[in-house]
C-alpha cells in the first residue's frame, strides 16, 4: 500500500469511484487541491465525457471545474493512495468485484448510508479483500443534481473515518487527505457510534422526502412532516439503543431537525432515484432498520409505513 504520508515529490494520486454527487464533490475539492484525481465509472460514455471536459461543481462561491482523468477499468489503475467508493449501496458487490483487480494494495474507504456496506464490499471482493485496507466511513457532506445536471455542493460537512487500531493509520492519512482538500474531516475511534446516529438521520429524512417529493428542509418546516421525521428518528433510536449505541430519543430528535435545516436545500438520493424510477437504498436504510427491530421484539410503525410506501414506488 502507498502511504499518503510518502507523497511529497508527486501529488497524491486518489481514484473516485463512480461520479454521482457525492463523488463529483470529491473528486473536484481534491482535484483543485493539486491530487492526480482518477474517476472510475461502470459507463463508459460517461467516463469518456469526465475525460475530455473535466467535472463541474456548483458551490456557494461559484462554479468550480476540475480536469480529472476517468476509466472504466480498475485493473487499469495506477497504484493510488486511496481509493474512495462513492457509488450506491446496490452497487456495492458489482463494485468490489472491479476493485478485486486492483494490482497493489490500497487503502479502499466507503462512503454510503446505510448498514452492511463494508461487508457488501468486501463480498464483492472475494479474497483479495484480505491484501487491501477497507476502510469504513460515514460523509455528511451533502450535494445534489440541479436542474441542468450540474452537481449543487449544498453543504460542507464533516466526513468521519474508521479510527480502530489495525486501521488508525490509514484512517489519519485519508483524513488528512480531505483536510488539505478543504473537505472536513476526522478520524472517530468509535465509527458504529457514527454509523447509528447517521442512520438515524438518513431513515428519518430520506425516505420521507422521497415519498412527498420535498426538499430536506421542508420536513423541519412543515407541522405535520416535521412529526413523522421526529417519530421515524425515535424509532431508529429504540433499535440503535437496542443494539448498544447510546442515542437518546431528545438526541435523535435534534440530529434529525439539525440535518434537515442545515442541508435545507438538498434533494435526497432516495427522491432522486424514486423520481428518475431507479431502485433505490431502502433495503440499507428502513429494510435494515426493521430486520433488527423484529430481533429485538420492537415495532416499528412509522418506519414500516414509510419504508412500504418507497418499496411500492421503486421498480
């Protein structure tokens, strides 16, 4: 594995893989702070597009572009420092059976919500899984399409990686990486922690927005949304305590109001891909939450409802 620590004579050379909003944020922050930025993507007239004309990202400060390079073959590869996965939660098994031909070791972080991600990679990945640094993360970072496609940067928040022992350093480096990128981030020596209260988060606003076709801040400012968003996160809080994550309902309660202003403007991934008609998270999100709560004798009203209500509108 290259250590990013060890990249003082050439930039540091990152691989983004897939270029959805998320890893169009990334991809052109680190870009412009001087990274050699590769995009792998599973369509190749969209990595063909990346090559000749570069990313665009829409932020507060104005249009920023990058020139990145873009393939569709991971075996193709120059050995990167890091390696971030950006795609979907479905996607996660076709993906590692790509990065399984990586020639080098590489540290490989994850970027999704959800439960099960690592271990979806990894299958993916088969055995040599074992040779490389998986690295499990939670981004707050929000973005989302505008109406022309452009990528919208609507918030830039933090990222946090996996901090336990066998992973600290790798975790530290990738870090930093994002740090230098302008990108906030942190290593937490406790990511399950993390990992539930953003879950908590997630299956509170994305599936609702989904369903009522708003933006994230409409769920804080209307009475009735507002309602069924806290007592989705209340849910997710009995089931994450159940599990041993100490999340109090006042706790989940302001997570989710917190999350729902501060990213008012986004439109979740879950409504992007109900309203383009593409399968969508759900299985990772309320699918997951309810699996656990049925373990633990726990119901789980609000979010049975609205996780049907997504099944019926996916395809």
């Amino acid at each position: 594995m290259v250590e990013l620590s060890d990249t003082n004579t050439r930039p540091r050379r990152v691989v983004i893989v897939g270029p959805g909003a998320i890893g169009t944020t990334l991809a052109v922050h680190l870009s412009r702070a001087g990274c050699a930025v590769t995009v792998l993507d599973h369509r190749a007239d969209r990595a063909e597009r990346i090559a000749a004309e570069g990313l665009a990202l829409l932020t507060a400060g104005g249009l920023l572009r990058a020139r990145v390079s873009a393939t569709t073959r991971a075996d193709g590869l120059a050995p990167a420092d890091l390696v971030v996965v950006c795609v979907k939660c479905l996607a996660l098994e076709r993906t590692g059976r790509a990065l399984a031909t990586l020639p080098d070791a590489t540290t490989i972080a994850t970027i999704q919500n959800g439960l099960g991600v690592l271990d979806a990679l990894a299958r993916g990945m088969g055995p040599s899984a074992a040779k490389h640094t998986l690295l499990a993360a939670v981004t707050y970072q929000a973005a989302s399409p505008s109406a022309d496609g452009t990528i919208r940067h609507v918030a830039n928040l933090p990222t946090l990686f996996a901090g336990s022992a066998c992973v600290c350093s790798a975790a530290e480096a990738a870090a930093a990486l994002f740090t230098s990128a302008g990108l906030p981030a942190s290593v937490a020596k406790n990511l399950r922690e993390a990992v539930w209260r953003k879950l908590i988060v997630n299956v509170a606003i994305n599936p609702l927005t989904a369903v009522e076709r708003v933006a994230n801040g409409r769920l804080a400012e209307r009475r009735e949304l507002r309602r069924r968003m806290l007592a989705l996160a209340r849910e997710a809080a009995q089931v994450a305590r159940a599990e041993g994550a100490c999340v109090t309902d006042r706790e989940a309660e302001q997570s989710a109001l917190d999350a729902a202003r501060s990213t008012a403007a986004n439109v979740s991934s879950m409504r992007q891909d109900v309203e383009a008609g593409r399968p969508t998270e759900i299985e990772f999100l309320g699918g997951a939450l309810l699996r656990l709560a049925a373990g633990h004798g726990l119901d789980l009203p609000q979010t049975r409802e609205v996780t049907d209500a997504v099944r019926r509108l996916s395809p």
